[in-house]
C-alpha cells in the first residue's frame, strides 16, 4: 500500500512525464510522411507506353496539381491509385499497401462526370451513391448513411439545394455534389479529376476554396488534375507534371520553367510568368 505522500508524489511524476512526453512529442519535427509512392513505375495499354518508369513520393496532408497536356496519362494515373489498373512494371503503394479496388481511404470524384442522365434525382440521392453500393461506396445502416450525407452536403455549402433535382443545379454546384459524393467515406485521400473544367473563373475559384478548406479540416492528402494552375498556385504545396511518359514533381517554380517543361516533353515549351500568374506555351491541351 502506497502512503497518501507516496500516492501523490507518484501522481505528481505520471503527470510530469506525460507533460515531458507531450513537449516532446509536439516540439520535435516528424519526418514527413509518404502516403504515396510510386517505384519506376510503367504502364502499357494496348501498345501504348502511356507511363515510363515514374518514381515519385507524395507526402500524407499535400496538396498536389497534377498538370499536363491531353492524352498524357494523368487520369490513367489516378486509376493507377485506385487499383483500376496494375502496372506493367514497377511498384506503387498508397497508404503502405498495394492499391485495391473499393478502397473507403480514397474518395475519387471522376473526369467528366455528367448529370445530365440523372436529372430527376435530388441532390442528396446523388451524393448519396457515393454510399450505395457503387465501386466506391460502402453500404450503411439508414440513419449513419443519412447524417454522412447531411454532413457532406453541408460541408460543401449545398445543404440548402440538397432536395433540388440536380438538372436544375449550375455546373459549380454540380461539382460541389460529385466533390461531397467523393467525401462520404471519410477517405484520407481525395483524387479530383479535372473537377475545375467547365466551370467559369468564379466557380471554379469557389470550389477551389472549399477543397482547400475540407482538405485543411479533414487533414486530408489531395491530387487535383487540372489544365491552369494559376487558381491553385496559392493553395497547393507541389505540381506532378505528366507530360511525354514521364513526370516531374516539386514546387511549381521550379517544376513549370521553360527549361524543365521542354525537357520533359523533349520539344521546346515556353513558359511566361507574369503577375504571379504562369502560362506554358506550345503544349498542346
Ligand atoms: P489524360 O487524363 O492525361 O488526358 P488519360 O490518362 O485519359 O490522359 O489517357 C492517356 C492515354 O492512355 C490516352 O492516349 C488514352 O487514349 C490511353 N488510354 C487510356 N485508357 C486506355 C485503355 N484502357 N486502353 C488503351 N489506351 C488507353
Ligand atoms: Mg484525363
């Protein structure tokens, strides 16, 4: 039996150590993350090489823009995450493990995603497949399947649309839904295909704004393909160009050069920056 003194004393070490710990624990700088991880990495489709020996990191909480010209592999890349196709050569691993169909840690919101065939749906309907049974999707009881829909919707500002068709919904509230859709499992990674296409400079700053919001308060890990930076240079921590088979990855100033771009699509590319803006001439989109 410990004596009154005895007890306190050691109560007064266990809280002393565990402060000790804490400081520790919060002063010493983690090493980042890898969350992503691609090992010479080629794909071939056909006869096509359309990825040739790509090795690159990706770290857990980056905000990374994928960019390059049509045709490059970019959505083919993102497929490669999501287990949809294998390599032909090469390793990847996402979240330490070998990527696998109908993993819940990735939300996918896919490239030209059109609603149009959907019209009479609700909102909340829509977001809802994200649950319901699609290759994404995992089934839930009614109650936790609808706060997970409510939960989304609001996250992305529709909560007020949710019981509206979604033909009647503009392109940016569109793209808000396919976004919350994509949210629903609580993934830690987000892989946005081309959601800023089609959408006006307004919108598209908009969403842009609120991925970069959600990603912040979920502490989530984005890859967004797009065709202009420019919107995203603010937000994002590194660029993945793909271009010609091969990629480069790193700060976009240092990634977007005339020099590294025409090196990387072995043809002259110029790139013009001017106003914090930067613009990549003689790729063709
Ligand atoms: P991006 O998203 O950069 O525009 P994609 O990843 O969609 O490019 O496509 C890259 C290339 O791979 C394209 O030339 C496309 O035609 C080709 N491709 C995509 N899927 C297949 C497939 N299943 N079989 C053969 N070729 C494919
Ligand atoms: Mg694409």
């Amino acid at each position: 039996m410990l004596s009154k003194a005895q007890n306190k004393l050691r109560l007064y070490r266990e809280f002393i150590n565990s402060s000790v710990h804490d400081s520790l624990r919060y002063n010493i700088h983690m090493p980042e993350q890898s969350i992503i991880n691609l090992q010479n990495v080629s794909l071939t489709l056909g006869q096509r090489t359309i990825l040739h020996d790509i090795s690159l990191t990706i770290n857990e909480g980056e905000f990374i823009a994928i960019l390059g010209p049509n045709g490059a592999g970019k959505s083919t890349l993102l497929k490669l995450l999501l287990g949809l196709y294998k390599p032909t050569s090469g390793k990847i691993t996402v979240l330490g493990k070998t990527p696998k169909r109908g993993n819940n840690e990735i939300g996918y919101a896919p490239q030209h995603r059109t609603l149009e065939a959907d019209l009479a749906l609700r909102a909340r309907d829509v977001v809802g497949f994200g649950l319901d049974g699609n290759q994404w999707g995992i089934a839930l009881p009614d109650k936790k399947r609808e706060t997970h829909i409510e939960q989304a919707l609001d996250e992305v500002d529709m909560k007020h649309l949710s019981d509206m068709p979604v033909g009647k919904l503009s392109g940016g509230e569109q793209q808000r839904l396919l976004i919350a859709q994509a949210l629903l499992t609580h993934p830690k990674i987000l892989l946005l295909d081309e959601p800023l296409s089609n959408l006006d400079i307004t919108n598209a700053q908009a969403v842009v704004s609120l991925i970069t919001k959600i990603a912040k308060n979920r502490k989530m890990t984005v890859l967004l393909v797009t065709h202009d930076v420019n919107l995203l240079l603010p937000v994002i921590d590194r660029v993945l160009y793909v271009a010609n088979t091969h990629s480069a990855i790193g700060k976009s100033e240092d990634v977007i050069t005339s020099e590294g771009l025409s090196k990387l699509y072995n043809s002259p590319v110029e790139v013009i920056k001017t106003k914090g803006r930067v613009f990549v001439i003689g790729e063709e989109h």
